[in-house]
C-alpha cells in the first residue's frame, strides 16, 4: 500500500507496535519521469507488503536509484531484495567506508556511488541535493533535499511515534500538530548522545539549513511525512532537542 504525499512524491512501508506507541518504517518515492528514485528501501520486517506496494505504485517502470541515508537495518532491510528484482538500480550512498563493506554482497560496487555532502545530482529533470544529516546515528549519514517537491528527508531526523488508527495520518490530517513532548519522546529514544550535545549550535545549524531553502514538506523515516506548518514542526523539534539534554541527563540519576 502506498499514499500520496504530494506532487510525484509517495510514501511506502508500515509500522511496528513498541512500548512508546507506533513507530513507522518509511520509504519514499519519487516517480521522476520515468527514473523513480526511491529514499531508502524499509525494513526486512515489512517486505512482503513493502515489495508488493512498490510494485504496484512503479507499474512496471524499474526505479532508476536508491538514496541511503544511511545504512541501518531499517533503512537498507530491503536493498538486496530490490537489486534482486531490478538489477540495473543504481545505489547512491553518503559514506565510501559502509558500501564496502555492507553493500557488495549485495549488489556490485560500479552499481554503487558515493557522494559528498553538497553534491547536486541531476535526475530525470529535478535536482536532489545531498545535505549532511545534522541529526545521525550513523557517521556520513545525509539528508536529502528535493527541489522540485521541496521535501527534505531526513532519515531518523523528525521522527515520531503514533497512535494506533493514525498509522496513514500525514501531520494536516492529525487534530494537532506534532508537539514537542512528542518528538522528544521520539528523539531522546533515537539519538541517546542528545545528552552530550550543544542544544543552541545543533539548534542553530538546523534553522540555517531551513532557512537555506524552501522546504514544504519533511520526510523522516520514522513518521508520516509533514506536510503543514513546517516552522512549527521545526520549532517543536528544536525545544525538543533543548529539553533532551536535560531529560536524558535525569535517567538513572536517583529521585
Ligand atoms: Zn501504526
């Protein structure tokens, strides 16, 4: 199953249930004209209904490439199962260190590019820019921005857990805004160093790469794409990430 996110942009995979709530497992698509573009490749957990999902949104059209944010379980669970059905994919990776070692049982390394943050690359009529990832669990992990859609994917970035029966809600069809309490649980859960961070820099290098480009929409891997109220969702990240240090710093000190 897929839904519509906006313009060519679709969003696949599903959730798993967990202690906090539902947490998602996204990949997004780009048709692109004919050269679909896929952002990460979701979790092994999913593929029955992954695969069946992204056949049915292609149609017929091979994807063209595979972004990697980075290359955790959830985000690469899939590659294998994609380069099996389309050999001829084309796999951009942020970091030369982990497609050498992760990704050539896989498929071949002239299949795999590996790109440097700043790079634009020129797809089918649309240009993605690769960003470093600002908030990672991974080293050489990016973001991704599309200029055409103006979504910016943001691998576990903006993450969020949700309720069962919102599990298809992008965040306009969600009574409220994600709040900060939300994206903190999530985030807190996600990047366990928060607690060792300069909330204020990382802060201020998140409004600089917003405020850099137009931004519409935010897809995290982790939550149904934001399609509202961009500076809002990137204010309640920010407080969330201010109050991260000192939550985290709370946990396992006594009462
Ligand atoms: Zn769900």
């Amino acid at each position: 199953m897929h839904s519509h996110v906006a313009g060519d942009l679709y969003q696949l995979g599903a959730c798993v249930p967990g202690e906090n709530g539902h947490e998602a497992v996204r990949v997004y698509v780009l048709e692109n004209a004919g050269q679909p573009v896929l952002i990460d490749c979701g979790s092994h957990l999913h593929r029955p209904e992954f695969m069946a999902g992204l056949e049915a949104l292609l149609k017929g059209v091979p994807p063209a490439y595979v972004f990697l944010t980075h290359s955790e379980l959830p985000h690469v669970g899939n590659l294998q199962r994609v380069a099996q059905r389309w050999p001829a994919v084309q796999v951009i990776v942020s970091n030369v260190m982990l497609p050498y070692i992760e990704i050539p049982p896989v498929l071949p390394l002239s299949q795999v590019t590996a790109v440097r943050p700043g790079t634009v690359l020129d797809v089918g009529g649309r240009k993605l820019v690769f960003l470093t990832a600002l908030l990672r669990d991974q080293p050489g992990s990016q973001w991704i921005y599309d200029t055409l859609t103006r979504a910016l994917f943001t691998g576990d970035a903006f993450g969020y857990y949700h309720a069962a029966g919102e599990c298809e809600a992008f965040s306009d069809q969600l009574p409220q805004d994600i709040s900060t309490a939300r994206f903190l649980r999530y985030h807190q859960n996600a990047f366990r160093f928060l607690r060792w961070t300069q909330p204020a820099r990382l802060n201020a290098d998140l409004a600089r790469l917003f405020h850099a480009r137009p931004i519409d929409i935010i897809c995290p891997t982790h939550g149904n794409a934001l399609r509202t109220n961009i500076s809002a969702h990137l204010h309640n990240v920010q407080s969330a990430l201010s109050s991260a240090r000192t939550a985290l710093q709370s946990i396992g000190q006594p009462a």
